[in-house]
C-alpha cells in the first residue's frame, strides 16, 4: 500500500464506520483504504464518555453531516445504558 498524507476526513469517517459497526477492522485491513484512526482499534471498546465521541461530533457537525452525529449519540445512549442498568 502506497502511503499517502494525512487525510483528517478519512481519519474521521473511519472511525465512524468503526465505531458503528458499519465496517469492522479486518474489512479495513482486506482493503487498500488509508488506515487513519481517531484512536487505536485493537484497545478496549470505546465507553460511553470517551473524548473521541465529542471530537466525532464536533467535527460532522462541522461538516454539517447530522445523520452520523445522530448514530453517534444514539451509539453513546445505548452504551451508557449498557454500563448502567
């Protein structure tokens, strides 16, 4: 795989597919996509409160892409519903 510049986009969107579920990270190890992510995917799942869900908010809010702010939000829901009940 070619290297290419950082692409704070690709950063973004990938670790919106992964956190999601919408794409797993073999699926992102199988392809030729630039791997960026927000955080290191082989830790510990993503808890509710973790930082990265605000900088994912703020950055699709930015780019006025609401509909992943609603899955991520919701995704936080259920996660803090998860650990609570």
């Amino acid at each position: 795989m070619e290297h290419t510049n950082f692409d704070e986009d690709i950063c973004f969107n990938n670790t919106y597919l992964l956190i999601t579920g919408k794409k797993t990270i073999k699926e992102f190890l199988d392809s030729d996509a630039d791997l960026w992510f927000l955080h290191n995917p082989e830790d510990q799942p993503l808890r509710h409160n973790n930082p990265i869900y605000e900088e994912l908010l703020t950055y699709f809010i930015y780019t006025e892409e609401y509909e992943k702010c609603q899955e991520i939000v919701n995704l936080q829901t259920k996660l803090k519903q998860i650990i609570y009940n």
